[in-house]
C-alpha cells in the first residue's frame, strides 16, 4: 500500500516539475519568436490627441489619415478641429483636454506660431510627445518632428504650372498683365506666396529676352549692351511690379469681394490670379466666375475641396496644389505612435505637393491624392 | 472475498489516475507544441514579409538616387539609368510578388500595402513618361522641378505607407505574440492547478487508504480476539466431555482416548480404587456432603500422585491410576499401597472428620491382554469386587492368564 503511495506521489511531483519546465520552455520561446521595435507592446492602445485648423476638407482628410493610422497601427485618435485659422484659443484648450485625457501625444496644425507654446510647455513637461504638422511653431524647440509639404515648394509648384500654361499658349511675359494673389490669413500664405513670386519671376527672367545687339562699332558695343542690360532689367522690374495682393482674407465671401475689388468690372488687366488656401481658391473662382472671366484669367488654387475641383472641370480653376492631407494625418499618427514607443523619426519630413488640374485629375495617383479611401 | 473486491478498487483508481496524468501530458504537449509552431510560423512569415517591403524600399531609393544624381548632373548615361531602373523595378515586383504570396497578413496591413503598391506604380508610369527633353537639353532648373515637384511627393509617400506596413505587420506580430503569451500562461495556469488538484487528490486518496487500513487493522484484531474467546470456549467444551466436573479430574472417556491405541502392543501398570461403602457418606450427609469428600479425597490423590501415575475419575468414587512407563511391577504395588493409605486417612469436610476404608486392583497389563478399554477395566473391577467381597480394605491383582 506505502509503495504504491509513494509511486503515485513521485507521479504527481513528477507532472508539477514537468509543468514547470514547460512554463520556462514556453517563456523562452515566446521571447525567441518576438517581434523587434514598437510591435511588441501591451496593454490598451495609448491615446493620441489630433488637433487641426479649421472645418475644411483638407483637415478631414487629415483626421481621415489619422484615424486609419490609428487603426492599424493600435491607437486611440482624439480628434479636435478648431473654429478658423486663426483661432488658437480652442487649440489651447484642446492641449490641455488632452493632458487631462492622459494622452500620450498631441499631433497639431497650429493656428498661432507663437500662442500655443505656454500648452505645449504644460504638455511636454507631463511627458506628452509633440508633433507638428502643416505649419510650423515659431520659437519652440520640443517639437519631436515637423511634417508638412514645404509652403515655398507648394509656391513654386503653382509657379511652375503657372509658366507650363503660359508656355502652351504661347504667352508673352512682357505683355502678360497683372499677377493677383489673394492670400489666407494663416502663417503659411506667405511662404506659398515667396515660393510662387519667386519661381515665376525666374521663369519670367528666362522667358523675357535680352534685347539683341546688333552694333558693330567695338566703341558703341559696351553702351548698347549696357543699354540692353538696362532694358531687360527693366522688363524684370516691370514683371515684379505685376505682382498684386490682396487683403488677407479667411473666408470665402471675403475672398470673393477682395477678389470682385481687384477686378473690378471687366478684370482690371489682371491675366493671372493665385489663391493660397482652399477658402481663397472658391471665392477668387466665385468672383472669376461671376465677371465671367473663366477663360481670360489663369486662376490657381490650393487644396482640393470637392467644389475646386468642379472649378477645374468647369474651366473655372486651371489647376490646385494638392499637399496630400491624408499622409499628413496618417504619418502624423504613426511618428507619434513611434515616439510613444521610444523609436526616433525623422524631425522634419517634406511630404511634398502635388499640381492637379483638368487632364491629370483621373490619375491613379491623383485618384489616391483626392480620395485616400478609394484604395 | 471483500479484501479482494476493495483491493481491485484500489487499484482501479490507480490506474485512472495514471490515465488521467497521461492524458493531462499529451493534451499539454499538443497545446505546448501548437503555440510553439504559431510562434514559429508567425516568426517566419513577418521575417519573410519584413524582407520583402524592405527590398521594395531599399530598390526605390535606389532609383530614387539615381534620379537625384541625374538632377544634379552626376550621371549623365541615360542608357544605362534606364537599364539599372527597369532591374531595379524588377526587383519590387519580384518582392511584391513574395509578400502577395503570403498568407494570413491583416486587413490592415493589405490595405496599407495596397495604397504603397499603387503609389509605386504610379512613380514607375511617371518616370516612364518623363519627358527627356529637360534630361538632354541640360536645364538643371527643370530637372530640379521635376524632381523635386513630380517625383519625391511620390517617392516619399510610397516610403512612408511601406514603412507602415512594416510597423502594421510587427504590430500584428506583437498581437500574435501576446496572444501566444497569454495562452502560455492560461495553459501553465491550467496544468499547474491541474496539478495541484492531483496532489491534493493524492493526500486525500492515501488519508482515505491509511484510515481504511487502519479501520481493518481493527477488525483483524477484534477478530482474532473473538477466535481466541472461540477456542477457550470449544477447549472448556472439550475439556467438560473428558473431565470429571467435580474432582477436576479426567473420565473414563479420557482414559478410553489415552489408552485404546496402547492396548494391542503396549505394557503398562494400571490400577483401580473406590471407597468402601461410599453410599453410607451420601445416605447419612447427603449428596453435597459426599461431593465435597470426594473433591478432597481427589485433590489430594492429585497432589501426591499425579507425579507418577495420569489420575481418572472413571465414576463416582472410582478413581483409575495409569502408572507412568518407568514405574515397574513392584513399584506399582508399592504406589498402589500409598494410595490406599492416603484414600483411607481422615479428611475434615465441612468440619467433620471423615475417614472411610478403600480397595483397589492393580493390573500388570502385557500387550493383547484386552480387546479394548471396556474389557480391561471390566477385569480390574471384577478384581476389586472380589476384594470388596472379602470384606474390603484391601489390593487385589489382576491375574494374567
């Protein structure tokens, strides 16, 4: 009877020694098989705050892209949209609402290069992540990363399409008239607008032909080439001084009226009109489109709001710089996702930007560019 | 019958528990072995899909290089551009064919992939169509444009999303991983208290067993203590068939068992005594009176005598002396004697002195003398008849013929 006790006994002290090295084997193996970086944490998804600039369909793309990265890569968006572009108030509230919600990271467009710091301050010293996307803070040095599509580069996009039309019809930069832009009231406007100042006039000064100098008399020779010089800056000078600008407007009935004040009744020689954000893309083409002046003025747009592009396929609008919001949202997230999980990533990443007008509009990459769910 | 029916009992509960103990090891291999090959398998596949989006990155940087370094005049040998682009192209869509192929990947990751594959696709048309005339007439500007305008939204876009996918899959894996981890420890959770229980059951099984054993121990004892009580009572019951209930002594049933075998072949001195006139203790004292002389007459015929001869009370006051081997003929008569005197001296019974004469026969028994025990002491009674006929007090002998 005892013997056989203690064989049953040595059995089951056998199992319970047995299950322990299975435990160990089963640890050791999981460690083996795991996934390197960021794949591998647990426990609930972290929060992270998205805060944008204003109700438009460019920051819907944004907080599309932000919520899809979300999904897939394991967090939870806590979506804010402020009022305008220039309302920082709400944004600062935002901040804090965050902060109280133990978010692990804020990912914002700031409408104020300056307003936000004392919040972000309060954020970072609670060890919440900051990144940065479209516009930058001024004077701020806890930014973690800065995505955007360059605003002098998104210039010198609309520029450039600017000369490739001019080109195609054969335009003559000496006789083109006035050059209209109607900018935004946010930071942005005014890099978008050196960007296509400056890349225009470069083409312009390529376009616009030195006088030929036909004298012989080596004597005269230096005199006329001064002359010539003289004149071809003159050009230049004069094409400078084409450039006009508007008040800066942020909505889109402002837009217009700045736009119908510039006109004026019957266009007021104004060859060429630049809007520099979604609100003053649709109230320059109300306005063009209300003088009935669609086919004499090249009118170029940024962003791509359903109803720019109904511009362009009215001949309204000739092209929009399109900056691809979704991948702002998207990779916004996930650089944040990564912080979180104390991997490093690029601290100033250009998304780039896109020209899109009537013939390239069906794309496929165009396609994805507007509509980031039709994939 | 009992002992062996809860034997088997035992032992069946045994043999349950091994089957159980080796039921609970292979349900804990195969459970073991599953996560251990999902570990592997998921270790494999993301080490396979890892490969491939890091192939289709690292052959777009790549070409993206080489469209950096005709922008900035560094290569100028279109031909061979063009030829290094299409191999490089080649090998994404190898790659993209290698992560296509593979199963199991999430929704998320597909579609995140999907979106890259389609950027990609698009970059290729794009550098397809890219006009050349910028590239041949030299305008740096242009090229600059181009590459800054038209090709890097691309080239980066389709970076990013593959990077994505990259951390989609590990987060993937990361939930595989811990969902593994989880069934780990369910499972170790599980065997543990698995076998805790077995132990417990163990404890409890040979408490039970000790208890049982303990219990029948018992029984065994009480048991053979009634066995004992059994046999004292069947040795009184036999020792009342063979002795003589009032002098203690054995009967003539005794001495028929002790001496029958010894008749044909044995030799032996035998004697037989009675009082004489007995019948006049009863008829004057009463039976109670005469009983107790005989007991003291008996106790003292065992006192003196039992040394040398086996003592019967074959009837009432007859009492039978078997001589012991050694003793010889002459001895016999001498002891036979003795016993006279002693049965004849005064006994205080009931504080009165009691003294009444006695005969005896003495029988010198020789092999085949007597048929059986009845015929020989037929023989010594006749002989002590004769005695008593002579006015008693007296030893006759038993002649031989």
């Amino acid at each position: 009877m005892n013997k056989r006790k203690s064989i049953f006994r040595a059995i089951a002290s056998c199992t319970l020694s047995a299950m322990m090295l299975i435990s160990a084997g089963c640890g050791k193996s999981q460690n083996a098989g795991g996934p390197g970086g960021q794949g591998g944490q647990g426990g609930p998804p972290p929060k992270i705050a998205v805060i944008t600039k204003q109700q438009l369909s460019f920051w819907d793309d944004v907080k599309k892209g932000a919520e899809d990265a979300g999904k897939e890569l394991g967090a939870q968006i806590l979506y804010t949209v402020a009022t305008s572009d220039n309302d920082y108030v709400s944004q600062v509230a935002a901040i804090k609402e965050a902060i109280a919600a133990d978010a692990k990271a804020i990912v914002i467009a700031p409408n104020s290069p300056t307003e936000l710091n004392s919040a972000f301050d309060e954020a970072v010293a609670k060890g919440i992540k900051i990144v940065n996307i479209n516009s930058k803070v001024n004077d701020y040095g806890k930014i973690d990363s800065f995505i955007r599509s360059s605003d002098i580069d998104s210039g010198a996009v609309a520029a450039r399409n600017v000369a490739k039309i001019l080109e195609n019809k054969g335009a003559d930069y000496e006789k083109l008239g006035k050059i209209a832009i109607i900018g935004h009231t946010a930071s942005t406007a005014e890099e978008r607008i050196e960007g296509f100042i400056s890349v225009l006039t470069s083409y312009a000064a390529q376009k616009i032909k030195k006088p030929t100098v036909t004298e012989t008399d080596p004597d005269k020779l230096r005199e006329a080439e001064e002359a010539a010089e003289a004149e071809y800056n003159s050009k230049l000078e004069k094409f400078s001084k084409s450039f006009i600008q508007g008040d800066r407007v942020a909505e889109r009935k402002k837009a217009e009226e700045e736009s119908l004040r510039l006109l004026g009744e019957d266009g007021n020689g104004i060859s060429i009109m630049f809007a520099t954000n979604t609100n003053t893309t649709l109230g320059v083409c109300d306005a063009v489109s209300k003088l009935k002046l669609d086919d004499k003025i090249i009118v170029i747009g940024f962003n791509s709001d359903e109803e720019e592009l109904s511009f362009i396929r009215k001949g309204t609008l000739d092209g929009t710089v399109v900056q691809n919001p979704y991948m702002m949202g998207y990779v916004g997230v996930r650089y944040a996702k990564r912080l979180i999980g104390g991997t490093s990533v690029t601290c100033d990443l250009d998304i780039g930007a896109t020209f899109v007008n009537g013939s390239n509009m069906n794309d496929e990459y165009i396609q994805l560019l507007l509509y980031p769910d039709k994939f | 019958m009992a002992k062996g029916k809860s034997k088997f009992k035992n032992s069946g509960a045994y043999i349950a528990a091994a089957i159980l103990v080796a039921v609970m090891y292979i349900v804990n291999a195969i459970l073991v072995d599953r996560i251990y090959w999902n570990n592997s398998n998921v270790s494999q596949t993301t080490s396979r899909v890892m490969n491939s989006l890091n192939k289709i990155n690292g052959q777009l940087s790549e070409i993206n290089n080489d469209t950096i370094a005709i922008a900035a005049n560094l290569k100028t040998d279109m031909e061979a551009i063009t030829k290094d682009t299409e191999a490089r192209y080649g090998n994404i869509i190898d790659a993209e064919h290698a992560f296509e192929a593979t199963e199991g990947l999430s929704d998320e990751a597909m579609r995140r992939y999907n979106y890259a594959k389609n950027i990609i696709n698009s970059y290729k048309q794009k550098l397809d169509a890219m006009g050349t005339s910028a590239v041949t007439s030299g305008n740096y500007q242009e090229m600059g444009y181009i590459l800054k305008q038209d090709i890097y939204p691309m080239q980066v876009t389709a970076s990013e999303m593959l990077t994505s996918t990259i951390d989609i899959v590990s987060a993937d894996t990361g939930k595989i991983m811990r969902k593994n981890t989880i069934q780990s420890y369910l499972l170790m959770t599980m065997m543990l208290v698995v076998a805790i229980l077995g132990e417990i059951a163990v404890w409890l099984f040979a408490r039970k067993a000790k208890k049982a054993r303990l219990e029948l121990e018992e029984r065994e004892k009480s048991l053979a203590e009634v066995d004992a009580k059994l046999k004292t009572t069947r040795q009184k019951a036999s020792d009342l068939a063979v002795i003589n209930v009032l002098t203690g002594m054995k009967n003539r049933y005794a001495l028929d068992n002790d001496i029958n075998d010894r008749l044909e072949s044995g030799r032996f001195q035998i004697a037989v005594f009675d009082m004489d006139n007995f019948r006049s203790i009863n008829d004057t004292y009463g039976y109670d009176f005469g009983d107790e002389y005989l007991a003291a007459v008996a106790e003292k015929l065992k006192e003196e005598f039992s040394e040398v001869a086996e003592i019967y009370n074959i009837t009432g006051n007859e009492f039978c002396f078997v001589f012991n081997k050694n003793i010889s003929e002459s001895q016999a008569m001498g002891i036979a004697q003795n016993i006279q005197r002693v049965m004849s001296s005064p006994y205080e019974v009931l504080n009165l002195a009691v003294q009444l004469p006695c005969s005896g026969a003495v029988y010198h028994y020789l092999p085949g003398d007597c048929l059986n025990v009845n015929s020989l002491l037929v023989k010594l009674d006749t002989a002590m008849r004769n005695a008593k006929m002579n006015g008693g007090n007296m030893i006759s002998t038993v002649m031989n013929i």
